[in-house]
C-alpha cells in the first residue's frame, strides 16, 4: 500500500497528465472559461480515465493546495491559448484592433492572478510560523543534545537521551512529511534545509545516530 506522499505524488502526476491533455486540445480548453470549469472538466476525464484514482472536485479546489495551484498554473496557459486563437480568428476576418492583443477573458486572468497573489500571502505567513516553529525546536534539541553529557550522569543521562532522540525521530517523520523541504541526510549525518544548506551538524546529532544504530541492531528494545 502506497504511503500518504506516494499517493500525493501519484495524484499530482495524474492531475498534471490530465491538464495537458486538456491544454494539447483545442475542442476541450476552448471551454473553459475560470478556474471552475476547468476544476469539473478535470474531474470528468480523471473520473471516465482513471476512477479509482480520481480526485474530487472540493479537493481540487482546496485554497492553496498543491491540486488547485496546478490547476491554477494550467488555466493561465489555456488563456494564453485561446487569446491567440481569437487573435488568429480576428486576423483571419480582418477584423484588427488594439485589443486583439489583450486576452479574451482578462475578467478571469485577473481574478486568477488575484488568487495567486492572495495564496502566495498565505504560503508565505504559514512559511514564517512554521520556520519560526522549527527553530526553536532544533535550538531546544540543539541544547539539550549538547547538554547531555553534563547536566546528568549514569542511568539518566541514557534515559534523557533516549527521550529526547525520541523527540527526534518523531520531529524528522513531522519534516519528512511536511513541504519545507528540511531532511534528515542518514550518510552525512546532518539535517539540511531545502538548499542544501545544514542546519543542525553532526556533532550534536551523535547521540541520535548512535541510538538508531544501536535499534537497528537490537541494542535497545525500545
């Protein structure tokens, strides 16, 4: 069975299949006229192509979810498309005029450039509270890792360790699912962000990757 990112991504995949096949077809993207007719004609070929595997019409829509903003990136390309083709047609006819170059359905580009506006608004909040999220728990992590070794001793010391490298794994599985794009890098040891970049070295992941391998080795039974 498919895990929860595996599935997004296949759905992703067969939403993006669907959209161009709509935008290589003049018949289909023709009719659309905003975001909503292109939402239910969407779910109509996903529904007859693939049912088991097709997304809702409320999902797709979702404000400022993954579906709706491929949604909304295909609907700037079909206005493109048909202002070209009613710019072809006017040509054709000899019917010229300074607004042949302006799309045919601007009420709509300008509504989609709105929501645009307004999702990248909220993406960039929700980026700033979850960032700020993130740091505090990697410097309370970072503390106490790098504490570990003198604020307790014996039995206590492996207890808190193995409290907090809990702690850990349940943070990584939190960011591995989550679109920051920060991971846990195994062979490195490290934790980077989305560029690259390390966020937290391994020096005070040690405690951590020495619990992990001594589960996976049976050492501990957690």
């Amino acid at each position: 069975m498919p895990s929860r990112k595996e599935l997004m991504l296949l759905r992703l995949k067969l939403l993006r299949d669907t959209v161009s096949k709509i935008e290589r077809s003049k018949k289909l993207y023709s009719k659309v006229k905003n975001l909503d007719h292109l939402a239910k004609m969407t779910v109509e070929i996903m529904t007859e192509d693939h049912a088991q595997d097709a997304i809702g019409y409320s999902t797709l829509l979702k404000h400022s979810g993954q579906y709706r903003g491929v949604l909304e990136e295909s609907l700037s390309k079909i206005s493109k498309l048909n202002a070209s083709s009613l710019s072809s047609r006017n040509k054709q006819h000899g019917n010229l005029s300074i607004l042949d170059s302006a799309p045919s359905n601007w009420v709509a580009e300008k509504a989609l450039l709105q929501c645009k506006i307004s999702n990248l608004n909220e993406k960039l909040t929700k980026s700033h509270q979850r960032n700020e999220q993130l740091e505090l728990t990697l410097a309370q992590i970072d503390q106490q890792l790098g504490n570990g070794n003198t604020d307790v001793t014996g039995n206590n010391t492996e207890n808190e360790t193995r409290k907090m490298c809990h702690s850990m794994a349940h943070l990584l599985d939190w960011l591995n699912s989550s679109d920051l794009g920060v991971i846990y890098d195994q062979n490195n040891n490290t934790i980077t962000d989305i560029y690259g970049e390390v966020i937290v070295n391994s020096q005070y992941l040690t405690p951590y990757s020495d619990w992990q391998s001594s589960r996976e080795h049976g050492g501990n039974n957690e």
